[in-house]
C-alpha cells in the first residue's frame, strides 16, 4: 500500500530469525544486558519480523523473549521495547482496556486510537476485544463517555465511514457544517459528529476547502472555537487526521508526555512516521528528532531516535 512508505522503519531486507534471535539471548546471558544490541536489532525489524524472531527464540532456547526482556530491562526503555514486540492489535486493544479501566478514563487515547485506525483495524480491535475480555467494546466505552463525545466514538466504532469521494454531497456538507457552527449562536454538535464520524478521509478534504470557501474559516479554527474538552480533541482528530493524519500527536507536546510519545513511536512508525515528523516541524520552532533528544535519555533516548528515522533541521 501507499501508505505503508510513509513509515521509517521497514522490514529488514536479509533477515535471519535464527541469527537474531541468537543475538538477542547472548545479549541478556549472564551477567548484565548488552542494551545496545537489543534496541539496534528490533528498531531496525518490522513488527512481523518480530514476531518470527519471537517465535524462534522460544523454539531455541525454550523461553519467552518478552518475558526475558521484561526481566532484563526496566523504566521506559522496557515499556517501549515491549510494545515494539507486541502485534499491532494486541497493542490497540490493551491500550484501549487500560484506557477504559485504568483509573478514571483516559480519554486522550481513546481518541487517538479511535480516531486514527481504518475502518477494518476497528472491526479488527472490535473482535479481538471480545475474545480477549469476553466485553463488548461499545458497551464499555458507551459506560464511560458521555455526551456528544460517547456519541462520535460509539459512530466510530461502528466502522462503517463511506469511502471515497461523494461529490454530489461535498457542497451540502459544507453548507450544513456552517450552517451548525460559526452562522448560529451555539453550535449543533450533532451534526458535526454525524458528518465526520460518517465521511471518508478524502471526502472531508474536499468539504473543508468547500466550507473555507464559505466561511472564510479553516475547518480547524471552527473546531476549537465552537466545541470544547475531549469533544474538541476528538473533532480535531477525526478531521484533520484526515486532513493532516497526525496533528493528532504532534500537537499533544509529545516531549513531556512520554506514555503518549511511546504510543506514537510504537504505533506509528512502519506507518507514517516521515508524516507526523514534517508536521511537527511545520508547528514547532524544532523537530521531532531534536525535540526527544532534548528531552529524554540513556537507551529510551537512543531507541526512539532510531524509531524517528532522521532529523528535520
């Protein structure tokens, strides 16, 4: 696919599962962990090499190799490493369950898995919740949401977005967006989470421009201007994730919030990490790269430059 480019870390071209996975348990036997070893080998393998590297290790020497990681490594190295060898389903689904039955609900990833998976990895995250926890994903976010948020999750997870272009609709949208929004006093929300939570990406590209046209206003500005709270950041999501698939992140001040810059790295970086990169850019005064090497360090810091794949000067 052409999206799968947009990553920086990509399958290694001469891989060997049995090499690595040598490598990888002579990194951890006796006494101290060559850390180095570690994070330079799975940075540089896709998620499916490292499930076959996985797969090997316990074929070899009998072991788990996340639990032998788990107890070699700590802090937010291991955290990371972790994720890096978990499926990318697995990971969304326990991201999720935490979210929702951690203390209180962590809304912010709510919104950035909701928001940002396609119509089938929902499905996917849908079905493996249930097999998983034997819970109804819907039901559990309904539980916990409330409002014109619990309302676009819930259309979300439904998964059913139009695809492609409906050209005969981009003008009405539009105009029922203003219509909703900056033409009344108060906002009618629902019709905004209808109309995003429903139309595809490229569609809504489209009725943004339209409703620039019409308004003067960037879809954005609207956003912030006439919702609030975890409705806001949902919105802004779903639309300009769209627009722009990663505002998402680079606008959460990544750099202090290193569960979030975790997610991100993890999740985003065989898929549109060259992205999210150039938006950050274009927001900050720095780059991504210079931004986590001011604000982290030891073998976290070496792992997640290597994960962000370059500089943006």
């Amino acid at each position: 696919t052409l999206q799968a480019s947009r990553g920086t870390v990509k399958a290694s071209g001469n891989f060997n599962a049995s090499a690595d996975a040598e490598a990888l348990y002579k990194s951890m036997k006796g006494l101290g962990t060559d850390e180095d070893t570690i994070l330079q080998l799975l940075t540089a393998r896709s998620n499916s090499q490292r499930q076959e590297i996985k797969a090997t290790y316990k074929t070899l020497f009998g072991k788990d190799l996340v639990d032998d990681l788990k107890g070699e490594l700590g802090g937010k190295f291991e955290t990371l490493i972790v994720g890096l060898m978990t499926p990318p389903l697995a990971y969304d689904v326990t991201l999720l369950r935490n979210a929702i039955k951690g203390a209180g609900t962590d809304e912010k990833v709510l919104v950035e898995v909701l928001a940002s998976r396609t119509c089938q990895q929902v499905k996917d995250i849908v079905g493996a919740y249930r097999q998983e926890y034997d819970d109804d994903l819907e039901e559990d976010v309904s539980g916990d949401t409330s409002g014109h948020f619990k309302r676009l999750l819930v259309i979300l997870l439904q998964a059913n977005r139009q695809k492609g272009i409906q050209e005969g609709t981009v003008e009405s949208d539009a105009q029922v967006l203003f219509q909703a929004g900056e033409k009344k006093f108060g906002t009618d929300e629902q019709t905004f989470v209808t109309i995003l939570g429903n139309r595809s990406a490229e569609h809504l590209r489209k009725v943004f421009d339209a409703y620039m046209k019409l308004s003067g206003y960037e879809m954005e500005e609207s956003i912030k201007r006439e919702t609030s709270g975890p409705l806001r950041d949902l919105l802004l999501a779903v639309g300009t994730r769209l627009h722009r698939p990663h505002i998402l992140w680079s606008g959460s001040g990544a750099g202090t919030d290193d569960e979030t810059l975790i997610r991100v790295m993890v999740s985003r970086s065989e898929v549109d990490m060259m992205d999210i990169r150039a938006e950050f850019r274009r927001m900050f005064p720095s780059s991504l790269f210079s931004m986590i090497k001011g604000d982290t360090g030891g073998d976290y810091r070496k792992a997640l430059l290597l994960l962000c794949g370059g500089d943006d000067a």
